[in-house]
C-alpha cells in the first residue's frame, strides 16, 4: 500500500482507500494495489486453531475522469 494512501472503514464488511498523488500511471497503480489486495484477502487466515477462506471484491474510480 503507498504510503500517502487513507483507509477508511465504510461498513462493516467494506473499506474504502483512497489513493492521492498519483499522476501519470494511477491506472496501473489502481490496478496493482486492487490485485495485491485481493491475493492477500485470498490467504488463508487462522484463528484459534481454524482456518478461515476470505474473498474479496475491488471496485475503482480514477477522478475526475469517472466523477
């Protein structure tokens, strides 16, 4: 995650990152922070001696060309 992003708790089960100061190539950054975040939620979590399988959905919006 760069360093310059905000996480925000929206819901219960949804987070909102915004990511600032990107120029030229913010699609590619998009697109590498949603992939990371999806392997990651992708691992395997153990808690207490289970193991749980999470999944993840990523929606992105470059403003203000998407705005």
């Amino acid at each position: 995650m760069p360093p310059s992003a905000v996480v925000a708790s929206v819901r219960e089960d949804e987070l909102a990152i915004m990511l600032t100061g990107l120029d030229e190539g913010a699609e590619q950054v998009a697109e590498t922070v949603a992939g990371h975040l999806i392997e990651v939620a992708g691992l395997p979590l153990g808690v207490e001696g289970e193991e749980f399988e999470l999944s993840a959905r990523v929606g992105a919006s470059l403003l203000p060309g998407d705005a």
